[in-house]
C-alpha cells in the first residue's frame, strides 16, 4: 500500500496539513519531557508523525476503541520500534489511564460536550506532576469573540450537529485554574487555530 492508498477511515486531511506546524512548536517546549498522554488521538497521525520525529519522548496514544486500529496503522507505517498499545481511553468514562509529566490534545474540545471540556482540564490538572505541561491545540474564542468568520461558520456547524462547539480560552482558564494549571503561551498557528501552552504551577 502507497502513501496515496491509506484506508479512508485512518486518513485525516486536517492532520495531515497542520502537522509539521505543529512539531516546529511541540519539539523545542518538549526537549524535557519524558512520557507524554495525547486524549483523542484520532487516526494517529499525529502521534505516530510527532513520535517519529521525538525519539526521546514515550508518547502514549489513547482515544476510543473504534480509533485504536487507525492508531495503530500509522504506527506500523511510520516503522516505529516498542511503540506502546493504544489505551482504550475516554473522558468522563475511563479512569485516568497513564502516568504522564505531558499531556497533547488536539481538535477535541470543540466536540465534546462542555462538561467533559470541564472533567478534562480537572483530570489533567489532578493529574499532572508540578511544572507539568498540557498542549491543547484547535480553533477557540476570545472573550466571547470569534477570530475569524470561519471559525464563527465552523462553530454553527458543528452545533447544528450536535457538538458541543468553540470554548471560550477564558473558560477553559477558569476550570484549568481549579488544579493550578496556568496558561503560558497563546500560540497563533495556520487556519485560524491556536496552541495553547499551560504548565501546573
């Protein structure tokens, strides 16, 4: 099978274009870090890309059971040795299933509902080791505001769906504030997206 032959299920285009700029900003803030949890890793693209290309880094993949065989498919294309198992993970269902001193998430928050956004940035606080870093990456508000018409779009699209929409950043600081995690760096990236930096203080 070719790059250009992937299963349909197990290729994201979204992942597949916002990848490297997203490394070029998680390699320099991740040279410390040693065991990393991504939530919702989704196909795996990103993990298995991010992992590549961070040898240092054990970086554990979880997300639901009917996602685990794509993770585990790009894990396989990307040849990486003693890669871990995919946890069957999800918030507001599972228990905490990694001990981490990094969390990644990406595109999540903005389809879950807003009291799993809530449990999750709870959890991660709970969980994370003082100085700790979550990297939370996706299109968000500000104030209330929307930072580009399409991501206003974006937004009622996805509510007419049934997803639970774009957070508020100063939201997500208030439940992240409950375990002392403290926003960092508001980091602008392609596509009207941001990645969030917060470290527990």
């Amino acid at each position: 099978m070719t790059n250009n032959q992937h299963p349909a299920a197990f290729f994201n285009r979204a992942a597949d274009n916002n990848k490297q700029a997203i490394l070029e900003q998680l390699k320099p803030r991740l040279q410390d870090a040693r065991r990393l949890l991504e939530i919702g890793s989704g196909t795996g693209q990103h993990a298995a890309y991010f992992a590549k290309a961070l040898p240092h880094l054990h970086w554990q993949c979880s997300d639901q059971q009917a996602n685990l065989a794509a993770i585990g498919y790009w894990q396989k294309q990307m040849q990486l040795p003693e890669q871990a198992e995919p946890l069957n993970y999800q918030v507001g269902k599972n228990q905490w299933p990694f001990a981490c001193d990094t969390v990644y998430t990406a595109n999540t928050a903005h389809i879950m509902p807003q009291e799993l956004v809530q449990l999750m940035y709870l959890d991660i606080g709970k969980h994370l080791p003082p100085k700790g870093k979550l990297f939370h990456y996706g299109p968000f508000r500000l104030a209330g505001e929307y930072t580009s018409d399409s991501n206003r779009e974006f937004d009622l699209m996805l509510k007419e769906q049934g997803y639970g929409g774009l957070r508020d950043i100063e939201q997500l600081e208030a439940w992240a504030g409950l375990n002392k995690l403290k926003l960092k760096e508001r980091i602008a990236m392609p596509a009207n997206n941001l990645l969030l930096v917060w470290q527990k203080a």
